[in-house]
C-alpha cells in the first residue's frame, strides 16, 4: 500500500490430509475441513458436532453447527504473523465452496501483484527528469522536492514492508520492495544535486540497506530472531517519532515551526518498546506496542493526500501543476490491492488501500475536474472504474466466502464478527 510513493501467487491451502479426522460418538468418522492447517486454532472458535439424520447417508458431508461465540477477527497489524486469517476459523466451511475460496484466492493474489505496473509508472517519470535536470547541471530544480518527505515515504515503505514479510504476502512485498527502490533512487538523484545534505543521505543509505538485507533474510527464514526483534523496534520509534512531526509541519506556518512533536513522540516511543520488551507492559499493551510500527506507516501515507488536500486549500493555482495521470496511477495501484486486503480480512490493509484510492487518487481528481485542469470525460471515466471495481470486489468476496450481502463482508472485516 503506497499512499503515493510507493509478488509469486499467495500459496492455495493444501488439500484436505484424509489422516486427520474427527468421530462423533456413533463411530462415524468425518473430514475436518481445517486439519490440514498449521496455524494455531483462534481460541474464539468452538464447533459442535452432531450427529446425521438417521436418513442421511454415511458418505454425506459432515454436520457441523458453529457455536455462538465463533468469530471471524479482523487481522490487525497484533496478528500479522498469522499468514492467512481463512485459516483462523471455519465460518460455516461445509457451506462455501472451497474451490470458489481458492479461486478468489489466486485471483487477488494477481491483482496484489499487477499493482506492480502503477506503482512502478508512478516513480519513473520524476526519475527521469531528476536525470535530466542532472545532466544538464540544473540542479536547482530538483531543489522542489522535499528530501524530508521522500525520506518519509521510504520509512512508511519499510516498514510496510516488514509487517507484509511477516504475513508472507510475496505479491505485496514485492510491491514495497519496489517503493523502497525507487524512492531511494530519487533520494541519490537528491544527494547528487546537494538538495539532500551528505549526513543525512549517508544515515538513510545504511537503513535502506540493512531494512532491505534484514527483510530479505527474514521472509526466507535465515534470520535469528533476535534481530529481527530489534529490527522491529527500530521502525516503531522511527514511525512514531516521524508521524507526529510530519502532521505538525503540514501546517507550518500557521503553527510554529517546531521539532518538538517529533521529540515528544520519539522519547515516548523508546519507553514504550523498552517497557514491552522488559515484559514490564500488560500482555494488552505489548500487543498494541507491536502493531504501531504497521499502523504509524499506513497513517503516514494516509496523511501524504491531506497534505495535499491542505496545499491544494492553500493554493488553488497550484492544482495545475498536479499531474492527472499520476493521480490515476495511485488511485490504480492502491484500488488492486484491495480486493486481496478484504479478502484476508486485513483491516489496516484495507483502509489504508482505500483510503490512498479515494482521497489521495479520486479526492485529487475530484480537485482537478473542479478547477477544470483536467476534462470531464476523464474524470468520468476513472470514477466510474473505481466504483465498478471497489463493487466488484465485494461482490467477489461476498460470493466466495458465502455471505447472504457484501456489508457482511464488512461487517467481518470491521466488526470481526460473522453473527
């Protein structure tokens, strides 16, 4: 998910292992439809089994009725080492297709993977004319992008990185990686022309580095635990110190030009992750302590579009020099990785896609159609794409996991219930 900066198919659940069963008190022996899982069961899930109807047929499927308190939870940045939630509970599996499951499975994990192309698009052309501007030793134009806020962008890109290495979601990772590279490439453009002060420009080398080494190590297993714990303290205080600060300066000068929201929050954070790792935190608060790091990227870039939005207040004028076709790539990028978002019932996943496709991709577009930069047609054109795909992709989750409506879904995804 890369608000405006910035993949192999998501593995299909194994077939159903035939050793693995369960009896009732007849004798009878019938499939469970998630032995073949290895993830741990979710505490929430109680099945009873009762038995057939007398009339029923021995080789009918099995009889499972889902408890009351059975859940579906929404898999926040606390349950990011939980691959896949389909794998949490049942959710009345003797009645969903698995085929339609693993289809729709597949068929996200694509879409994951196509937002590659956008993403990519996205970056090329300021890179290009960063080059450009190089060769021909102007180097004062490069001055109008803000090394602070690339720098910013590539913190929220590692770190999303991270928590999608640790849900091995290869499609996204890729995407990351991919925001990673080419906003650091920006960064060197930045640093050749003086724009980016060497001090700084060295720091963020050995971050991008050891963020890229360390994440390729861990999502193939060849790394020790202990620094990748270490590696995940590191970007919870750097986003929770770089957040506070970035939404204060966005206001500059009608607050104070201040670094001390970003001190504020910088002490706190390292408090905060000491305390957790002493074990000196209720078991409530060490989870919340480890989800920042995931929530503190996605709300860096959902503040990159009320940034623009509050420029775009500001001046008027300065809506002309938006490029439309930018903006459709980032409403492009953002909108594939939703259906995959909803379909892992991945809640910081999905507002962040949407939020980065509404209000940073369409929310710009709208600004453009107004001020009459951009034609009507156009503008047509992208929001009835946007509607039809956000509605195709709730029809399709609807469809595969079974629910009677697609705010069932949402309801899942939100609410973390099915009931």
């Amino acid at each position: 998910m890369a608000g405006g900066s910035v993949a192999v198919l998501a593995g299909i659940p194994p077939p159903l292992n035939p050793n693995k069963c369960s009896s009732n008190n007849n004798g009878r022996t019938f499939l469970h439809p998630h032995f073949s899982n290895p993830i741990k069961r979710s505490p929430f899930n109680t099945l009873k089994l009762e038995p057939p109807s007398s009339s029923s047929s021995l080789i009918s499927k099995p009889y499972f009725r889902l408890n009351k308190r059975s859940r579906i939870r929404p898999n926040l940045a606390l349950d990011s080492d939980i691959p896949n939630p389909l794998h949490q509970d049942d959710n009345g599996q003797e009645q969903i297709s698995k085929r339609n499951l693993q289809q729709w499975d597949s068929l996200t994990a694509k879409f994951a993977g196509v937002a590659n192309v956008p993403f990519l698009l996205l970056q090329l052309p300021q890179i290009v004319l960063n080059a450009r501007n190089l060769i021909a030793g102007n180097n004062a134009a490069l001055f109008a992008v803000p090394w602070l806020g690339m720098f910013t962008g590539l913190l929220g890109n590692l770190s999303l990185l991270s928590y999608f290495a640790k849900k091995r979601e290869t499609e996204v990772v890729v995407v990351q990686t991919l925001g990673v590279v080419t906003t650091y490439a920006v960064i060197i453009q930045l640093a050749m022309a003086g724009s980016m002060p060497l001090p700084q420009f060295i720091a963020t080398s050995i971050v991008v580095a050891c963020g890229l080494l360390i994440n390729f190590l861990y999502f193939f297993k060849l790394l020790n635990h202990t620094i990748w714990n270490f590696w995940e303290d590191f970007i919870t205080v750097a986003g929770l110190s770089a957040l506070p600060q970035v939404m204060w300066s966005t206001f500059v000068p009608y607050v104070p030009n201040s670094i001390l929201p970003g001190i504020v929050s910088f002490l706190i954070a390292v408090v905060a992750v000491v305390m957790a790792r002493m074990g000196k935190l209720p078991e409530k608060a060490t989870k919340f302590v480890g989800s920042v790091s995931g929530w503190t990227a996605t709300l860096l870039f959902m503040w990159m579009p009320v940034a623009q939005m509050w420029t775009n207040f500001l001046n008027p004028d300065n809506i002309r020099g938006l490029s439309s076709i930018s903006m459709l790539l980032a409403m492009t990028g953002n909108g594939l990785l939703i259906p995959r978002a909803l379909f892992v019932k991945d809640l910081m996943w999905f507002t962040g896609s949407c939020w980065a496709s509404y209000f940073y991709g369409w929310g710009n577009l709208i600004c453009m159609y107004l001020c009459g930069s951009i034609s009507k047609e156009f503008f047509l054109a992208a929001t009835i794409g946007l509607f039809f795909w956000t509605g195709f992709a709730l029809w399709s989750d609807t469809k595969a996991y079974g629910h009677e409506s697609p705010l069932t879904s949402l309801k899942v995804l939100f609410m973390g219930s099915n009931s």
